[in-house]
C-alpha cells in the first residue's frame, strides 16, 4: 500500500511532512511532474493537483483519487482518468470559510468604492463620496454549492440583498432562489454584484460572454453592474470580459481565475484600473486540513466505510 501525491507546482517538501504525520508507517510517494513513466502498482490512494495526463495508466491499482481543491475539473480534464475510479473533491471548513471572506471583501470593495478611494489616496485628494448601502445592493451567486450557500449567508449577515442560481432549487433563508437554465435571465435581471462560484463543466463553459453580461441590471445603485469570478476562469470568456470592462457592459469585476493561468504578462486586464485581480486565491486548500481530510477518508475506505464527496462523473462536479 502506498499513497502517491502529485502537485503540480508545489515541492515535496510543501507537502510530505503532512502526510508523514497523518499517515505513519506508510509509503508516501512524491510525483515530480518530470514526465517518468515507471508503474506504481502499490498505489492505493492518490492526492492530486493538475496530473499529467500519464499519471493514471501508473497507478493502475488506485482505488481513489483525492482532490487537493474543491474543483476537479483539472484531473476530469487531465482525459485519462478511468470511468470507474471514484473522484474525491475537497470539502473542508477552512476552504470554505476562506470563500466566504473573499467574497465579503470583493462585493465590500466595490459597495465602499475602494478603487476610488485608493485612487484619491494616491493624489493626496481628502474628499467623501456618496455611500449606497449594503441593503440597496442585489448580489446575485452562481452555484449555491458548499462555497455559495456558505457565501450567500456572509453577504446577508453583512446585509446585502442576495439571490442565487443553481441547477436545482434550493432553500436558503433570505435568499431569492432561481433554478435551470430557463430562470437564468430572471437572475440576471436582478443581479447589481454577479459573483460566479461555478465548477467548470461542459455546461458552464463560455457561460460567461458578452451576450449574458448584457443581461445583468442596469439599474441599481453602484452605477453599472460588477463581475465577481472565483470559480473558474473557463466559465467566462477572457476577450468578452475585457470589453465589457472597456465598453460600460460592466462597471467593474474583481477576477481571480482567467481562460489561462497565469494571467499572461502582457495581458490587458493588468492595468485595467476598474478590476481588482488575484492570483486563483480566492480559496487555499491549507496543506495540513487538505491532508487530515484525505488521510480520514483513506482510513475509513480501507475499513470499508463509503468515500465521502465523491464527484458525480456525468455532472462533472
Ligand atoms: P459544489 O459542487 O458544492 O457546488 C457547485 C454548485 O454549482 C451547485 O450549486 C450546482 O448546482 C451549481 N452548478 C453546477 N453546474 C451548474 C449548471 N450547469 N447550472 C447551474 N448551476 C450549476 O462546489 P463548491 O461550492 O464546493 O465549489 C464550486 C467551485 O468553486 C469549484 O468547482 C471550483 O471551481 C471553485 N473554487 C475556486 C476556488 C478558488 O480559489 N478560486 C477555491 C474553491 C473552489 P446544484 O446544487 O443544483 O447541483
Ligand atoms: C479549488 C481551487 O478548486 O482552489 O479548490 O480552485
């Protein structure tokens, strides 16, 4: 028995210790992304961020494999992953609480016109600005999932308006529920802050364009509508975002996943001065929580107890 880790980008170092001290006694095997191609057959169980497409003909005998985040879009998409091989997304406390203040601090810099106020900080410019407040602002979630409904209930505590959109009809206290695609433009029409917590699926692919900007409120207190997008960046289409920001589709966004990552070095978004940007780290997995949860889950199957959070393949989430 053995468990292998494989995080693209990430060193060893970053990440065996956890395992050493939740898993003791076992093999720990550390993917160094170099292209090897040599067997694994021991492999019982593996965590993974972005595998190489390779990875899973190497470990033919796994019996599941672990996300290191929420998403898993990135070992679906990795395309050699077995129809049969149970995919285990991470839900966890500290992920999920990390979301929820991110959220909170984008709609809040874009409710206190925080952009404004740096600028004026800048030029040495001592002058207040009309406030609207919390409760005149409709902030509008896409995906009322672990990260969503946790979101949907800071922003009321905060005292926003708030609705959310998911695939299927939820109940959350003071939350205006909208449902499918056929309730999608309904949303839209009532939405000043769209904040995207999507998985990336062949559904909500390119959801995010120019034509579905175009349907968001025109008429709420900020002065035009904002893009919030911390799911992920193939949810939206890079170009048409740029534009809405250039053209007044949208007054602003705060972004923190792009088509490509990195963000390239000559991209435009840089230097927009109506988008706050940030690195995909709206939400870290922290190394120690991601391992306890994994370690949990591998103890509790090897005694024969259900994989929890396990990733419906033909959802894709
Ligand atoms: P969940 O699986 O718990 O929730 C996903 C939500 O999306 C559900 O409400 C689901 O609807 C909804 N959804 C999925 N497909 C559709 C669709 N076609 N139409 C409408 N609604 C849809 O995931 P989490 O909340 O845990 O995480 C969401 C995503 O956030 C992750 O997949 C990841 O991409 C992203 N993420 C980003 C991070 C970052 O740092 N930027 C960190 C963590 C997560 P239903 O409830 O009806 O099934
Ligand atoms: C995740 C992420 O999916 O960090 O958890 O993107």
């Amino acid at each position: 028995m053995a468990v292998l880790v494989s995080v693209k980008g990430d060193k060893a170092e970053d990440w065996m210790p956890h395992f050493e001290s939740a898993l003791p006694g076992e093999t720990h095997i550390w993917d160094s992304h170099d292209g090897d191609v040599s067997l694994l057959p021991d492999v019982d169980y593996a965590m993974v961020w972005g595998p190489q497409a390779s990875l899973f003909k190497r470990i033919a005998n796994v019996k599941a494999i672990f996300s290191l985040g929420a998403g898993v879009d990135h070992i679906l998409n990795a395309g050699t992953v077995p129809a049969h091989l149970p995919v285990v997304r991470y839900v966890g406390d500290d992920l999920t609480a990390r979301m929820g203040e991110y959220v909170a601090m984008q709609c809040l810099m874009h409710l206190r016109q925080h952009s404004l106020m740096d600028a004026q900080q800048k030029a040495g410019i001592w002058q207040q600005q009309p406030q609207p407040a919390a409760n005149e602002v409709r902030v509008g979630i896409m995906g009322l999932g672990v990260m969503g409904a946790h979101s949907a209930g800071v922003l009321k505590a905060i005292g926003f308006q708030v609705a959310g959109w998911s695939r299927s009809a939820k109940h959350i206290d003071g939350v205006k529920i909208f449902a499918g695609m056929e309730n999608l433009d309904a949303f839209l029409a009532g939405t000043d802050i769209l904040v995207c917590l999507l998985p990336h699926t062949p559904d909500t692919f390119h959801l995010i364009n120019t034509i579905f900007l175009k349907k968001l409120a025109r008429n709420g207190v900020l002065g035009g509508p904002i893009l919030i997008n911390a799911g992920r960046g193939k949810c939206q289409i890079d170009a048409e975002i740029l534009e809405a920001l250039t053209d007044g589709t949208l007054k602003a966004a705060s972004l923190d996943v792009f088509e490509t990552e990195p963000l390239p070095a000559p991209s435009p978004f840089w230097s927009l001065p109506n988008c706050f940007i940030t690195p995909h780290a709206a939400a870290w997995s922290d190394r120690s929580a991601v391992v306890a949860y994994a370690a949990n889950q591998i103890k509790s199957h090897r005694a024969g107890l259900p994989l929890l959070n396990v990733v419906d393949r033909q959802r894709g989430y």
